[in-house]
C-alpha cells in the first residue's frame, strides 16, 4: 500500500507519535508522512499509534491508495525533500 | 481531479489560505483539505494561495489524483466531518 498520513495531535503527544510513524513512513511537512508500506506494518503502526493517541483530542488520517501508486505532487513554498512532480 | 491539500503555513497568513481554499476544498482536519476540483479552479486557488503565502517560509503541498478518485480513509481518533471508508 501506499499511505500518506496526516495528524493533528497534542504536543505533549505529538513527539512520539512523530518517532513511531518514521519508523515506517517518511516524514515530508509538519503533520504529513507518506510512503510505501505493507498491511502488516500498516497494522502494527496503527496498533502502536492507538497506544500513543488520545481518541477524544487527536486525530490521524491515513489515505491508502494502491501500492503502485505514485503519488503527483505540486509545491507551492518550501519543500522538505521530496519533489514536485508536475 | 481530486486533490488532498496540505499545509504547513505562517499563523499570520494561514486565516487567508484557510478562507481562499475553503472556496474550493473542504476542510477536513487541521492543515488538511481535500475535494473534487477542476484545472481550471485549480490554477485559480494557485494563483490566489501564491499571493498570499511567504514562499520562504511557507509549505503547500498539493495531492493531485484523478478525477474518478475515491480516498480510502483510515481515521485514528477524532474526525472532522468525514467518513472512514475501512
């Protein structure tokens, strides 16, 4: 699969759930990963995530698309090392 | 086309970017807004979000998927106004 997450946590969360998302997904703007991924790991990620979140007050959104999809960006402004394919 | 719309902007511009992509996206978590869209409104909300954004300091990154898309979401925790397709 391929997965772009985003997150709005709380930042006395926020840390952790950025460390245990690297070590899966590849962080590319403040509250945004994205990347290859199997269900195997998507499903253990989610499983860490659930243990590290507050339900009621964060909010993580996973879109999963297919695993060859390749994913058109467009920039506007800066860029953290990923690259504007269009 | 379908677009997935994240940003990583200024707290003293992002009201502006939040009311010119509300013209054509919806709002779908903090930072995040998604919804059908066409070229030509497409180019409009760029043009417009360039005016507004410090291309120095500020990030926009724009998902761009065909039009037929259908985001699969998984959503951990809260969720604004949007459904969980798993």
């Amino acid at each position: 699969m391929y997965v772009i997450m985003v997150y709005d946590v709380n930042k006395k969360r926020v840390q952790k759930v950025l460390k245990t998302a690297r070590k899966y997904l590849k962080w590319v703007q403040k509250s945004v990963f994205e990347g290859k991924i199997t269900e195997k790991n998507l499903k253990k990620l989610r499983d860490q995530l659930l243990e590290l979140i507050n339900q009621e007050e964060d909010s993580i959104y996973w879109y999963i698309m297919e695993p060859e999809f390749k994913p058109y960006r467009k920039i506007l402004g800066k860029s953290e090392n990923i690259s504007n394919l269009i």
